[in-house]
C-alpha cells in the first residue's frame, strides 16, 4: 500500500465502521418508529446539527453557493433515491437479497467511473471487486443477513434501484470533489438539504397519522444522525478526493462485515464459519485494492 493511498483507503475503512454500526442501532430503532419517519427524523436532525456547524463557522454562503451546484443538487436527490428504494424494496423481499443487491452497486460504479470518470479499471480492480462480492455474498448466506420474509421481483426491483442510485452518489461524489475545491461540512449540509424533501415526502403519510417519538427512539436518531450520518458522510467525502471511485466502493464493501460483527457482538451470537470466511476475504479485497499495481 503507497503513502499516498494509505490514508484515504483507512478514512473509507473509518466510514465503513461508521456506518456499519447503522445496522444494530436501526435495528432498535424501528421497534420505535416506521422506517420512513424513522429515516426522515435521522437526516432531519443531521441536517440540523451540519447547519449549527456551518453557522459557528461563518460557512453560510459557502452553504448557499453549494445548494447552487448542480451536482450538489443531484448528490442529495440520488442520496434520497438510495435511501427510500432501500427501505421500500425491503418491504418485500428478504434481508439477504437486499444486502447482496445494495452491495451489488460497486459492479455499477466499475463502468460509470470509467465513461464518466475516465478512471482505469486494470485487473487489479477487478480481482479485489470480485473478492468483495464473493465475500458479501458468504457473509449473507452464512447466517449475516438472513430473512424470512418472502422475496418478490418488485422487491428485488426497488433494491436494484437503491443500488443504481448509490452507485451514481459515489461517482457523482468523486466528480463534485475534483472539479473545484471542495469544503466537506458546508456541502454535506447542502447535499442533507435536498435530500430531505424526498425523505420527507416518503414520510408524509405516516406523519399525517401521527408518530410519537419516545426517548429510547430519540437516541437511536441521535447516534444515527451524527455516527452514522455527519461523520462517515465528511470522512468519505474527504477521502475519495484521493482514491478513484471504484476503489472507494470496493473499500466500502467492509461495512457489511463489519455491521455483521457487530451485530453479533451486540447480540452475544457466535459467528459461523461461512461469515468468519466471507469477512476474511473482504478484507484480502480491501488489501488488494489498496497493493500499489
């Protein structure tokens, strides 16, 4: 692994912590709340504390230059599109088949960084995002991501559009960050900005009728909104300005073993073998991606 690539790929592998841990605490959450409200609320208070920051900072203008930015605007749309095909589609298909699917979206950044990006593939690339889904989908059928609901092709359908959508976020990502220099807080408020009307519309319905949120549901709101929200979102932000994008979504493909790992930590379960196997070869796909060619 170069000097150069070294601390990017470990503020990625720092992300990827972040936002595994989402998996446990949302897990909670929704006991509380419908996904939707609970989705909306968790950006909704994000957003909020970002606009504290950038006030504190004197970054207000910054702010609104941002909101400006056309990529800042599809950022935020494709954001919100990620998020709801996600919590939709899991209405009506297995855990498993979501999780396999979502990740499934670094095969899409692989042909969007390269027409969009102009960024070379190269075998390297191609053996670590193989590796990582062929770990993703051990860690999935060995017991990481099982689900007993039943699986329908609309189901399957409105995860395959979460993933079309996360997969453009990070290549939009890489593209806002090397166009012009770029100041993490004051964007992600911007991009959380108009991320929220969509949120918000998804949630209207339960809204309307009414959603009472307890104080057990305001502290899985509060961590998911800033551990797992403000910082893996600015570390991320700040990371793929130097790595290319496919690199990042292969790194990112450690999330899951690493929410798998907490998940059982949490519950007190041991992991099975398939698991301890498919989290061993993420971690040889994070390895090779970062082996300088």
């Amino acid at each position: 692994m170069t000097q150069r690539s070294h601390l990017p790929i470990l503020m990625t592998l720092a992300a990827a912590l972040f936002w595994a841990s989402s998996f446990t605490v949302v897990k909670v959450g929704l006991r509380y709340l419908d996904p939707y409200s609970f989705v909306f609320l968790r950006f909704l208070v994000a957003t909020a504390l970002l606009l504290g920051v950038v006030g504190l900072r004197g970054q207000g203008r910054l702010m609104v230059n941002y909101l400006a930015d056309r990529y800042v605007l599809l950022l935020g749309l494709t954001l919100a599109a990620s998020y709801v095909f996600q919590f939709r589609g899991q209405t009506e298909t297995t855990a498993a088949n979501a999780v396999v699917i979502v990740n499934s979206s670094a095969v899409l950044v692989a042909p969007l960084s390269y027409l969009m990006l102009q960024e070379a593939i190269g075998a390297r690339k191609v053996i670590a995002l193989v590796m990582g889904l062929a770990g993703v989908y051990l860690i999935t059928r060995g017991g990481g991501a099982r689900g007993g609901e039943p699986a329908s092709l609309a189901g399957n359908l409105l995860v395959s559009g979460s993933a079309v959508a996360y997969a453009c976020y990070v290549v939009l990502t890489k593209m806002a960050v090397t166009r012009r220099p770029m100041s993490e807080v004051p964007m992600m408020a911007a991009v959380f900005l108009w991320s929220l009307p969509a949120f918000l519309g998804a949630a209207l319905p339960a809204l309307v009728r009414g959603v009472k949120v307890s104080g057990p549901a305001w502290l899985t709101i509060g961590y998911l909104a800033v551990a797992c929200s403000i910082l893996p979102f600015i570390i991320w932000t700040a990371a793929i300005k130097r790595i290319g994008a496919l690199t990042s979504a292969i790194v990112l493909l450690a999330e899951l073993a690493f929410g798998v790992v907490i998940a059982r930590i949490a519950l007190q379960e041991a992991l099975s073998a398939g698991v301890v196997a498919g989290c061993g070869i993420v971690a040889a796909a994070v390895l090779v991606v970062g082996i300088k060619s």
